[in-house]
C-alpha cells in the first residue's frame, strides 16, 4: 500500500518535472461498440508514462451513440477532447484534423477499433524519448482475410518498387510522430489529398519502425469499405510515384521498335516477292494480325489514357483548394 503510493507519488512528480505532453489522436467513424472500451484500455495504459496526455477523438460525422459517448467522456475527464467534424471527411482527412488540433509533443495516431493495442505505446514512447522523431509500428501478423492479407502486402511492395519515395513496408497509420514532424505536416504539406504514411516518409527525420501483432477489430463492422480501401491505394500510388506516367512511354518504346522492325520486314517482303512460310505477298493479306494488333493499341491507348486522368482528377482536386476537413464544434473541458 505504502509503496504504490509512493509510486504514485513519484509518478506524479516527474509528470510534472518533465512538463511534456503526448497527444493520442483517434479518428472515430461508429465506433460505438468500442469507445467504452478503448477509453478504459487507453486510461489504464497511460499512468505508465512519464508525460501528460491528451486523448484527441476525432468524430467523423458518426451517426451511431458515438458523440455522445465520447461528449461525456470529455465532460468526466479533461484528458478528453473532442473534435467533431461536420460530415464524414474520412479516415485520412479525420487523422489530419486530429493532428492540427494535437497539442502535445509527441503525437500519437491510432485507429478507434482497438487494432492497435494501447498496451503498446509506451514502447514507441521510448524509442521517442530516444530521440527518434517517427516511430511507426510494422505489423508482424494480421489477422484478416486472405484476400485483404494478399491485396495489402502487393499494395505495399508495388509502392516499394514504383514510390519515388520510400514508404516502410507494411506500415500502416500507427505511429508516434514528434511535434517537429507534425508541424511539418500540418503547416508545409498543404496537399488536399492525405496520404498519411507516405507524407510522413517523405516529411524525414529520423524514423524506425517497431513490430507489433496487429489484433483484430475488437468490436463492429469495418468502416473503411472496399470502395475506401481502393481509393486509399490509389491515392498512395498515383501521390507518389509518376512512374504510371512514364509507363506509356515505356510501353510505346516497347510497342513502336517491334513495330517498326515487322513493318520493314513486311515491306522488304512485298518489294521483293519472297515467300514467307511458303506464301507469296498476295496470298498473305494479314486481316487477323491488324485486328489484333489494333484491339491491343486500343487498349493500351485507353489504359493509359485513364491513368492520365487519374492524374488530372487529382491536380482538379489539389487546384481547387478546398478544406479537406471542417471542423464544427471542439468538445473540452477546460
Ligand atoms: N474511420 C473514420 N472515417 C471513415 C472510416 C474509418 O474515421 O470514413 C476510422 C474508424 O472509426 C477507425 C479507423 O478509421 O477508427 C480505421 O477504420 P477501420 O478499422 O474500418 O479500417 P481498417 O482497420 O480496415 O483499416
Ligand atoms: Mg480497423
């Protein structure tokens, strides 16, 4: 008894030597089955560290019990805060309108379904306190389908090969970043379109990755439908890498000399009169290779003439500058 006060005591104590703060951002789209317990698991957690903390809950237009879940717990407790968007913006968009209102030094992002265990932090904490600037975490096992566990290990391993930067394999959101990376974010990376992980690659620092067992949602449906989960991917892809672009080149180089080295044939072939496979020119009119040959361009012409799109879509979205997120109302209590 005497001991653990004491503890308590000291706990307190360098709680209040050390006058850091570490910002938990937690965007939250229903996630009414899990929020009791996310808070609980989150509170038991955070005596353990040394810093102060602020739990910032980000509701992403919700329209489940969610807000008003999380509207109590900022009235029991100041560590809570809560930002509520206008509408539903997204996973993304949710993040980065956490980040901005984050007030901590260290800021930590992690998802509201408990895939990322509270019990964890204090190892990225440390490897903060270290020193190191982004922490995020790697996921050793995932326990999902087969198909999303395929389709996010290609997703990760084609940005390796194609990304002009490089963006961890198998990170995900997960992370702890230092307020000089933050501001970074927030304030030099206007982009409209947020691909979190990767601007956070890009922002620098000194960053290392720590390995953790990713659980499995702990309550609810899955938020991010597959419609979402595509588009994140795409914006991953086509943010940042042009190597789509140069991939008509590639394949026009590939295509043309080919091309060009049949079509002499050919010409070669009706000036001269030689057989080919034992046929004379006339004999050989060649209806079946144009169609294919021109079936095949059409495609590749129309595949590329979508990714083209793909990017003018985004510089339409980048140009026209809207808010990505917008806040109505910030729950505290002061
Ligand atoms: N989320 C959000 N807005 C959305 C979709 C999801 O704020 O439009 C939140 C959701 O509440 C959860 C986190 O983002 O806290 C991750 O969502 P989910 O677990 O559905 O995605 P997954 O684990 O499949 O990546
Ligand atoms: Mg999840």
């Amino acid at each position: 008894m005497l001991v653990s006060i004491i503890l308590l005591i000291i706990n307190i104590y360098t709680r209040l030597l050390s006058k850091h703060m570490i910002s938990i951002v937690i965007p939250i789209y229903n996630e009414e089955e899990n929020l009791q317990n996310l808070y609980t698991r989150l509170a038991n957690a955070a005596p353990s560290w040394k810093e102060d903390y602020e739990i910032v809950l980000i509701d992403d237009g919700s329209r489940d019990s969610s807000l008003t879940m999380m509207r109590v717990m900022a009235e029991k407790d100041t560590h809570v805060r809560v930002i509520k968007l206008s509408r539903n913006f997204g996973h993304q968009p949710a993040i980065s309108a956490g980040i901005q209102e984050a007030k901590g030094d260290a800021i930590i992002i992690m998802d509201g379904d408990l895939q990322d265990p509270p019990e964890e932090l204090y190892r990225f904490l440390d490897k903060w306190r270290e020193g190191y600037e982004v922490v995020y975490a790697i996921r050793t096992k995932r326990k999902e389908g087969f198909f999303k566990k395929i389709a996010y290990s290609s997703f990760y391993r084609i940005m390796a090969a194609i990304s002009d930067i490089e963006i961890p394999l198998d990170s995900g959101d997960f992370c702890v970043m230092d307020r000089k990376v933050v501001n970074v974010l927030v304030h030099d990376m206007p982009e409209q379109i947020r691909f979190i992980r990767g601007m956070r690659a890009y922002a620098g620092f000194k960053q290392i990755g720590v390995t953790y067992e990713r659980a499995e949602r702990a309550a609810g449906e899955v938020k991010y439908t597959l419609k979402k989960l595509i588009q994140l991917a795409l914006d991953g892809l086509f943010g940042f890498s042009s190597f789509p672009l140069r991939l008509s080149t590639y394949l026009g180089i590939t295509i043309a000399i080919p091309s060009l080295i049949v079509g002499v044939f050919f010409l070669i072939h009706r000036l001269f009169g030689f057989k080919v496979f034992g046929h004379t020119p006339e004999e050989t009119p060649g209806l079946a290779s144009l169609a294919v040959g021109m079936f095949f361009l059409g495609g590749v012409m129309l595949t590329m003439l979508g990714i083209i799109g793909e990017y003018i879509s985004r510089i339409y979205i980048e140009v026209k500058k809207r808010p990505f997120f917008v806040i109505d109302e910030i729950i505290e209590k002061k």
